[in-house]
C-alpha cells in the first residue's frame, strides 16, 4: 500500500504540474510544507489502514491462504513433515526432548520430560510413543515410564501401557519457520516471541523481522510521499513519463533494500529491529534532503 501510494502521488502531483496548477500555488505564496498538508492526511490515512492490515487481517487471511494451498495445491515432501532431534523448555524447570516426530501423522517416538528442583532432578517420564490428539487437545503416550526422586533418596516408577497427558506445548511448537509467522496475528506472534524465549529457543530473528516489518513498511508512506512531491511537483522536460520512471526506479531500490534487510536481520544475532528499519532510515534521509532543497 505505501509503494502504491508513492506511484499514485508521483502520477497525480506530475499531472499538476503539467498543468500549471502547482505554478498557480507558488504565486499565491503558498509554501512547499503548506502544499503537503494534504498529502500527509492521505499518507496518514493509509498507514493506519496498513497497520491494521499488517498487524490482525492479512495473517488471518494468510492462515486461510496457506491451509487451502497445504490441502489441495502443495505435496510436500516427506521430509519436510519430520522434526528431529527437538527440545523445548517448558518452564523455568521443565524440559521436553523428543527424537522425532512425523507432523503429518501426529506422532513421534522416544519422547522424554523432565521437571528439576535447582540443579537436581525431581521427576521424569518417557515414552516411546506420542501422540497428539486433536479433539481433545492433548498427547497419548504409549510404553510410558514416570520415575519420581523422593527426598529421602528412594525413587518410585510407575510404568503402564497407555496414559493420557496435557503438555504446554502443541506441533506447531515443534516448527520454528519464518513462514509460520506470516500466519499470525501480531498479539498471537508476540506471545508465541515470548514463550519461546523462555522455552530456550536461540534464534528468533525470522519472526522479529516479520514483526517488525508489519510497522515499518506502512511508516514508509511519509517518507515515500515526500520523496515522490519532492520529484514530481516541478514541470519536466518529458512530462509524467520522466517522473514515472524515476520513480519506479526508487521504488524497485526500496524493495531491494528491504529484502537484503529481511535476509540479514533473520541471521542469528544480528538485531532485527535495526536491519528491518535501516531502508527507512537511508530513505528517510533522501526524503529529508529533497524535502530542504524543494523549499528553496
């Protein structure tokens, strides 16, 4: 929406100035920070609609979007289903480890939990089996074993067949893809950035960009409107066409220096924040300069 923005007002402020009306505002005095009153109110009126956009109606729709593909369009690979070799911290002194887990067929094998008292181990309970069931929101274990470690330094085991258990995560924890964030509300992303923060997960950075992103593109629309006003409001040799082309040739830069900053602000311990906002700041320096050289 900022983008399209910048070429809508780069096309109508060249139509203006071919037809003179922008010399007819000058001699009335009016001044270059006057005349982009009402751009801004546009600009302002399109961030917040990108904003809310961004942040709660696209990641429901892309939810949609993504299970219609999954279900009728993508064959995926088997092994794009299987996770191997996972751990979660479940709490500041619980932990899960299993060694895979098939998300397509909602099981995994060798699935082990462990709750610790400090540096000592209170309890754990392993499985050879897991299973997730849906309906009812929770995990069947199969081949369990819960051994307890009393104080007094006697251990109890339980073994049985078949149990039931609520665990405080899903499958879906079980994925960590930058994809996954493209299907979440921004309350949702936020919650889910925190939990695993807390769980151990190392490298969140694909889903800070995605986060940050939803606010940083749609701020673009003030920087973006003043670069194409500042570009188009004087009368060229060659008319819009000239206009036009300078400014789709921003444009195309823009975009390409929001993708590099997406890759690299995803690399583990580079800062997200900052990358996903450096193309903002290099434009709305240019902004700043075009903007003090058309007051003039």
């Amino acid at each position: 929406m900022p983008l399209a923005l910048f070429v809508a007002v780069i096309f109508f402020t060249s139509k203006l100035s071919n037809n003179t009306e922008v010399i007819a505002i000058n001699n009335a005095k009016v001044s270059f920070t006057r005349f982009l009153y009402p751009y801004f109110i546009g600009a302002t009126l399109v961030t917040l609609l990108a904003l809310l956009m961004n942040h709660f109606v696209v990641p429901n729709s892309t939810k949609v979007r993504k299970s219609f593909e999954n279900e009728y369009l993508v064959r995926s690979k088997y092994g794009d289903n299987q996770v191997k070799e996972f751990s979660l911290q479940l709490s500041d002194s619980s932990y899960m480890y299993i060694q895979s887990y098939d998300l397509k067929r909602n099981n995994g094998f060798n699935f082990s939990t462990e709750v610790y008292d400090g540096l000592e181990l209170k309890y754990k309970l392993t499985a050879n089996i897991i299973n997730w069931m849906e309906k009812d929101s929770s995990f069947r274990l199969s081949n369990y074993k819960i051994r307890r470690i009393n104080k007094n330094g006697k251990d109890s085991l339980e073994v049985g067949a078949s149990m039931d258990a609520d665990f405080p995560f899903t499958p879906k924890d079980l994925v960590y893809k930058s994809a996954l964030a493209q299907e979440m509300p921004s309350d949702e992303l936020i919650r889910f950035i925190n939990i695993s923060k807390k769980r151990g997960v190392k490298n969140l950075n694909s889903y800070l960009v995605e986060l940050h992103k939803r606010t940083s593109l749609p701020v673009a629309s003030y920087f973006l409107t003043i670069i194409a006003v500042a570009l188009s409001f004087r009368k060229r040799r060659g008319g819009t066409g000239v206009n036009m082309a300078l400014g789709f040739g921003l444009m195309f830069v823009y975009i390409f220096f929001l993708k590099v900053s997406e890759v690299l602000g995803a690399v583990a311990g580079a800062n997200s924040l900052l990358s996903v906002w450096i193309p903002n700041m290099v434009f709305g320096l240019l902004a700043l300069y075009l903007y003090i050289n058309a007051r003039k």
